[in-house]
C-alpha cells in the first residue's frame, strides 16, 4: 500500500477535543537527573503481556542494568535493576493499577557509583535483522508511549501484513505532559539513530515523524538533525486530542483507516513513541538497558515542577519529595495525563516504564461535580475520534448489559476520555467503559 502523505494544512482527524494544554509549566525545564533513592521497587508487570520471571532472591547483590526477572512468554518483557544494591523481597507490593504486584524490593547501596556493570551488545549493523529485535527484548524495551507493549513484538509484524512505513509519534497530545517534547530537544540524534535500527530490523526504508504544532522547537531541531542518508520526514500536525493514537496518527498522516479489530500493520505501518525511539538506540550505544527515562513532573499541586530522568522502581513519595513537595492544595496525584491516567492513593507506588508523567493536581484543577442524568445531547458522539456511540454504551454499562456493549463496538474504545471530557452532564463515561471491559474480561475467563 502505497504512502499518501497530506500537504495541503496540517493533518488531522475527525473529531477529538481541545483540552487546555497546561504544558508551559515544563516545556522549558531541561531534564534533571533525580537523586538515587534509599530502596527501590521494581514490579514484574511493568508492560503488557505475561509478568516476568524472577531471577533473584532476598539477599543478592545486583549492580545497575543487571538482568533481574526474564521475559516469561513472546509477549513478555525483562526487568533490570535501576540502582546497584542488595535485593531485600520479592513480595506483594502497592502497583500503579491499583492492585497489589508481585515485585522486586532493593535496597540501593549509597556508596556505589551507580555505573552500570559493562554489557556487550553486537553492532546493529553487523547482525542479521531478526537479532536486531532480540536483543532490543533482551534489554527489556517497551512502549514508552503508555501502552508498554514489548517493543520487540511490533518489531515482529505477520507475515501477511508486511509493513512500508515506520511513523515515530512525537505527537504528546495529552496535557502538562512534556517529557516527548524534551527528548527530541535533548536527544535528537539519538531519536533518528533509533529509527535507524528499526527501519533495519523492520526491512524497510521510510519513517515520518508526526508531531503536534505545538512543538515548533522540537519539529525544527527534528528536521535540522535529520541524517542525508535516512528516507525521514518530520509532519507537522493539528494540535487537537489525541492525536497520538496509533489510529489517529495514522490516519492523519497516511490517509490509511485501521479496521476494527485489526493492528497498524494490517494497513502497513508501525507506530513507535519518540522516547522509545531513543532508548531503541541506547541500547546498541551505551549497552543500557532500559532502567530509567525522563518523566515530566507537573501540576499545580506541587512546587517545583520539571522533568526528570528517573530510575524505574523510584517510589512517588521521593519523586515528589524531590520535587518540592506538595503546595498547600494540592488534591489529586494522577499517573500519565489528565485525560488517560490514573490517580494513585499511595506515596509507596513506584513509577515504572510506561510511567509518562506524574500530576499532582490543586484543587481548582480537579473540581468534582454532580453527575447529572444524561440530556442526550450528543456532544459525546461528536467528540468521539473513532465514532462510536458513548451515550448508547454508558446506558448499557450503568445497568451492566455488558454484552450488548460488544455489539456496540466497546473494544474499539480506546479510553481516550473525549466523552467524559465533553459531558454537560459530568457522567464519567470513560470510567465506565474501563470498567465494563475489566467486567467483559472476567466473564469470558469464568
């Protein structure tokens, strides 16, 4: 299939919304490398897929970057150590997703250098295409995009569905967030380098950078840096949500409509974040795995926000301690962006791969109101970017005729929050489609 690229205005999408942006508390800061914590907790589910394996017992030593759990299946991730120091437990611990984790505990030893132990990898342009991906999984690379998918399973498309376009999402279409947007400022070399090797592990020769207007700095420095040799474009695009979907971007920039049920490489593309882009190079680089990113600190509940380069396993507690503390009314601390994150009821959790930003929201940002009865005015369904019918499915999932849902297309809803967003009425409608898939998943697995 061949590449349409739009020339004509920026490229978009049909509906979506306009949140406000909030990102000019951070889009300045440069990245900041977060102190190394007393102890460190490092979950064996940090990605989709089967968790991993652990490999360690209490009382080991473990340097910075060793293999500490393996990937317990295809789609599976490894997990290394963030911070040399002696592993304490593996016990139950408080996860992000609200459950309690299986994780591994760490007791970061204070008088290490914190250099990683050297770890060979071969020359990405001296190994056959398939070791590209394997060693990209060995260093336990995900999505860093917020869906964690192991990076080397998209690296894998089917055979029947062989893919002609790599598009890198630069878009950061969610508010406050603006840790994308400080890797292509500070890591722009390494952002095209990492295309590089996909481009080689993929077969392929094309790449676009999608990203939001909104970003001038980084589509300028994207395009000054990009190599003579590499088939790259940078695409500026509307700045509307969530134009960083993988269907959204897609559409925006291909022309290309993803089919329901189906992945980008059924239409033959391949979409990856720009920071996974980065880490993608890293590895073959430095020989680090994937322990640590930049994540954007923000909100006006705390008082000093920024964007840090933070140790995977590194509680919320020092994260916020690190950054000033809490102001006076601060109210709500919310894991990735307003529109898809998810609040968190302890300083214990610890933030891991896919963990974008932290949100520490005041009062005046996170006002609850009455949820009132539904108006029918059909705002939701001009809102929503792949044209379902929010109002038909919450009053399905408020009398939990969860099956009807599926009828009504409940898994092409990407939780994207438009819905909920746009209500008059406050109904949280996104919170209720989350809820009926996790209800429509333990029915099927009775």
């Amino acid at each position: 299939m061949a590449l349409r690229l739009k020339i004509s205005g920026k490229p978009g999408f049909k509906n979506g919304v306009h949140p406000p942006e909030n990102k000019e508390l951070t889009s300045g800061i440069a990245s900041r490398r977060l102190p190394f914590p007393d102890e460190i907790i490092l979950p064996l589910s940090q990605h989709i897929g089967r968790p991993a394996e652990a490999l360690v017992t209490p009382g080991d030593r473990v340097e910075r970057g060793d293999v500490i759990a393996r990937a317990s299946g295809y789609i599976s991730s490894y997990v290394h150590a963030s911070a040399a120091g002696t592993v304490k437990s593996i016990e139950h611990w408080p996860h992000p997703s609200g459950a309690m984790q299986p994780s591994i505990r760490i007791v970061v030893d204070p008088h290490s250098t914190q250099l990683q132990r050297p770890r060979l990898v071969p020359h990405w342009d001296e190994v056959p295409e398939e070791q590209l991906s394997e060693e990209i999984s060995k260093a336990g690379v995900v999505g860093l995009g917020g869906a964690a998918f192991p990076s080397h399973v998209k690296m894998r498309p089917p055979e029947d569905q062989p893919v002609d376009v790599l598009m890198v999402n630069g878009s950061e279409c969610e508010p406050y967030l603006t840790s994308d947007h400080r890797t292509m400022l500070e890591q722009p070399e390494r952002v095209h380098q990492g295309i590089r090797i996909v481009l080689r592990a993929l077969g392929i020769n094309r790449a676009v950078i999608g990203i939001e207007a909104n970003k001038p700095d980084a589509i300028e420095i994207m395009r000054k840096t990009a190599p003579d040799d590499l088939d790259v474009s940078v695409m500026e695009l509307q700045v509307k949500y969530p134009q960083g979907a993988e269907k959204m971007l897609i559409k925006a920039v291909t022309g290309r409509e993803v089919p329901s049920g189906k992945l980008p490489s059924s239409v033959g593309t391949l979409v990856q974040n720009v920071a996974t882009t980065a880490s993608v190079a890293k590895v073959f680089e430095t020989g680090e795995p994937l322990i640590e990113r930049i994540m954007t600190v923000s909100g006006r509940g705390i008082k000093k926000p920024g964007n840090w380069v933070i140790p995977f396993g590194t509680k919320l507690g020092d994260v916020i301690a690190a950054s000033g503390g809490f102001t006076e009314d601060a109210a709500e601390i919310v894991f990735g962006g307003p529109m898809m994150g998810l609040s968190q009821a302890s300083l214990d959790v610890p933030v891991l791969k896919a963990t974008g930003g932290i949100l520490v929201l005041s009062k005046d940002e996170c006002k609850h109101q009455e949820i009132l009865p539904c108006i029918r005015c059909g705002k939701c369904v001009d809102a929503c970017p792949v044209f379902l019918n929010p109002q038909h499915l919450g009053a399905l999932a408020r009398v939990d005729r969860f099956e009807e849902m599926v009828g009504a297309d409940l898994g092409d809803c990407m939780l994207c929050g438009c819905c909920s967003f746009v209500c008059p009425s406050n109904i949280p409608l996104s919170q209720l489609f989350a809820m009926s898939k996790i209800q429509l998943g333990r029915l099927a697995a009775a």
